[in-house]
C-alpha cells in the first residue's frame, strides 16, 4: 500500500511538473551574463513588399519623398537581396533604395552580420500598440518568425522585447494572451535543448520595457505586476526570467522616475534591471554616468537581481521633429560609443545592451549605413570619410570580446 502510494505521488508530482512549463528545459544561450545584445526594432517597410504598411517608419506625415522623411540615417543596401526604389536620389542621379524588414532575406543578412562581427543578439522589439492592429501583428509575427529561423541559422541568441509605449490599463490581457500565442504557434521557446532562445537563471527570458517612467502614461506598475506575475507564475506559459526597462534614476526614484516606493518592490522581484540612458548624455556629460552604473550594481547586488546597463552609439531624429538638431549626439568616430562602452566594463557591467541595431529613426543604428545618402531637401547623417559602413557592427564585437575577457580591455577606441 505505502509503495502504491509513493508512485502515485511521484506520478502527481510528474504530472504537475509537466504542466507548468510548455518551454524547453535549456538553451544554447543559458544566460544574459557575458553577452552584447542589441535591440531589434524589425519596424521598416516598402508599398510592394507584401505587407500592407507603405513606407512605414521610412515616412513621415504619411510621405516618403524629398523633405519629408522619418529617417536620420540611410542604411547600407549593397548586400541586400530585395531592396525597393525610393523617390530619393544621390548626387549623381542615381536612385537611392532601402530595404523592408518583413523580408526573410533582409532578417537573414542582418543575422549573418552579427555572426560576422560578433554581435552576440537582439531582442525583437514588440510594441503593445502593434499587437491591437492585426495588419501590424502579423508583419511582427513575420519578423520574428524569421528572427528565430535566422538566429538558429547563424547561433546568435534572440529574445522577445514588449515595449509598453502607448499601451492602457485592460491591455495585460492582450499582452499575456500574445505570449502564449508565440510560444504555442511560433514555437518561441520550445524548439529544444539547442534552441536561440535567450534563457537567463535557467529560464525564458522575456523583456518589459517602460515601467516606472513618469512621462504620464497610461498605464502603471499595477498593470505591469500583472503581466510580471503571469510570466513568472502561470503554470503553463509562466516560468520565465523577466528584464524591466526603466528610466534613468530608477534607483534614486528621481527625474525622469515616477516617485513610487512600489518600483523597488517590483524591481525586486524580477531578474534583471535595464535603465535606459539613451538621450540622458553626449561625450562631455558622459563622465558621471560610470559612478551611476557602479552604484546601479551595488543596488541590485544587494537585492539579489542582475543589471544591464545601455549602451548606444549616437543619436539624430532631425527629420522626425525637425526643430531638434541634426546629429544632436555625435558619433565622433566611435570615441561616444567606445567610451560608454569602456565606462561600462570598468563599473562592472557584465552584460551589455546596444539601442539599437537598426533604428535609422533616431540615428543610433550600430548596422552598416550608406556612406553615400541621397542629396536635396532632406538631409542625412552619415560617417566621416575615414569611418567604414561597418564600423559600428565591428566595435560591438570587440566589446563582446572585451566583456568575456578574450582580449585585453582597451581604453583607446580601435582606429577605423
């Protein structure tokens, strides 16, 4: 009787353990510590590229022609497969084309580059406001697909980033029910032992970005909690590590930081804390940051949480908001984007995340960008003569090296 009933618990405790995770029990990318990743915003379209969307995020008030264009900077095309005529031209005349993210060869060749240079990942942006339109949802649901067939292709690691701009109190629900459409029907996170998937303390990590900011959104952290709780605890699709994106002076609960107390309590319960800093410095202002981000670490060592710092190689979004300068955070021949890094090594960072790896929205793309940009009324920024178009990816990859220790830490950014 007493060995009947041992089994039928072992059997109970089986059952129960199988139904609490529909995720595979490993990845070929165990853990976020000694990685570089970049963020994927996935986001670029053409009107003949199957998708329905025009020139989305290449337009701007709805047009994508000479003096009207979203755009800072012109992306690289001369490797692309399919690229899409635009009515841009150079200076010689000729027609200036871009490429659409929504197709598998465009994700296929930005994965071979993080391959070549050593990018370690990305985490595939995806807006909570996207996932309400089924036109967007599905271009999404396309990048993404082609995200996890081309990570498995090129081993990189590739992680899911909600992004909750625009999002409103009721939208969890939707949040909640999108994971469990990717784990069930992109097959997210079950595609075995040797999958990209990006796990962190032994689990699926997945990333909440824009929580405790107080710029007056919609939503707070009740609504985050719950979502929190759904990915940590659903005995199905739960189980999963959480990163939170938040403000700057999270810490501090200042400037840009909502002043809620209920922040640390949350932040506490996750797995790794991400600030952004994109826009809070240039070169000059750089210098305190080192000290936040040792401080940053001290926090999150005390409370038991790991601690992703940002890093990002300049910013420009003349085009979008005209009254903003252009090149408003010079790249300077990667001496920004270098220093950052190194601030961020030398603090004790040990792990690192790049915005953004494509966005040529807000010039801080680190993938190759056309050092001959079309001329007439929109202006682009691009490279000095001597910076190659794939400077960018080059020096991720070195700060991937230098953050493993296989080479020595160099102060002096590497000539162009």
């Amino acid at each position: 009787m007493l060995q009947k009933l041992v089994l039928l618990l072992i059997s109970l405790h089986c059952i129960g353990a199988y139904s609490q995770t529909k995720h595979s029990k490993k990845s070929d990318f165990p853990s976020y510590k000694g990685l570089v990743m970049a963020g994927y915003q996935g986001w670029f379209n053409a009107p003949e590229d199957g998708a329905n969307r025009g020139w989305f995020h290449y337009a701007n008030h709805g047009k994508f022609q000479p003096g009207d264009a979203k755009i800072d900077l012109w992306p690289d095309v001369s490797e692309y497969r399919k690229t899409y005529k635009t009515p841009f031209q150079h200076a010689d005349s000729s027609v200036a084309y871009v490429f659409s993210s929504y197709d598998a060869s465009s994700v296929d060749l930005h994965f071979k580059w993080m391959q070549q240079y050593g990018v370690d990942g990305v985490f595939v942006q995806r807006f909570v406001t996207n996932i309400k339109s089924q036109n967007s949802l599905h271009h999404n649901n396309t990048v993404l697909s082609n995200a996890l067939n081309a990570a498995e292709k090129y081993h990189r690691a590739v992680a899911v980033m909600y992004d909750f701009s625009g999002m409103r109190p009721g939208d969890e629900e939707m949040v909640m029910n999108d994971w469990k459409h990717l784990v069930d029907s992109l097959r997210l996170t079950t595609r075995g032992n040797k999958q990209p998937y990006l796990y962190h303390n032994g689990k699926p990590l997945v990333a909440l970005w824009g929580v405790g900011f107080n710029d007056h959104r919609a939503y707070g952290l009740k609504e985050v909690e719950k979502i929190v709780n759904f990915l940590k605890n659903d005995k199905e699709y739960g189980g999963c590590s959480i990163l939170l994106g938040v403000p700057t002076y999270w810490r501090e609960l200042g400037r840009d930081t909502e002043k809620d107390s209920a922040l640390h309590t949350l932040l506490q319960q996750v797995d790794i804390i991400h600030p952004w800093f994109v826009g809070r410095y240039n070169e000059e202002s750089y210098s305190s940051f080192p000290q936040l981000i040792k401080d940053d670490i001290a926090w999150c060592q005390q409370h038991h949480v790991d601690y992703v710092p940002t890093i990002f190689p300049g910013f420009s979004w003349h085009n979008m908001y005209n009254q903003s300068p252009m090149n408003q955070t010079p790249r300077n021949r990667g001496q920004f984007y270098w220093k950052q890094i190194i601030g961020a090594i030398q603090s004790g960072a040990g792990m690192l995340y790049v915005a953004m790896f494509d966005e040529v929205d807000e010039g801080t793309a680190i993938f190759k960008i056309s050092k001959n940009p079309p001329v007439g009324l929109s202006n682009f920024v691009t490279f000095e003569k001597d910076v190659r178009e794939d400077y960018y990816l080059y020096l991720t990859g070195m700060a991937a090296k230098m953050l493993r220790k296989q080479i020595p830490v160099q102060v002096t950014v590497p000539k162009p």
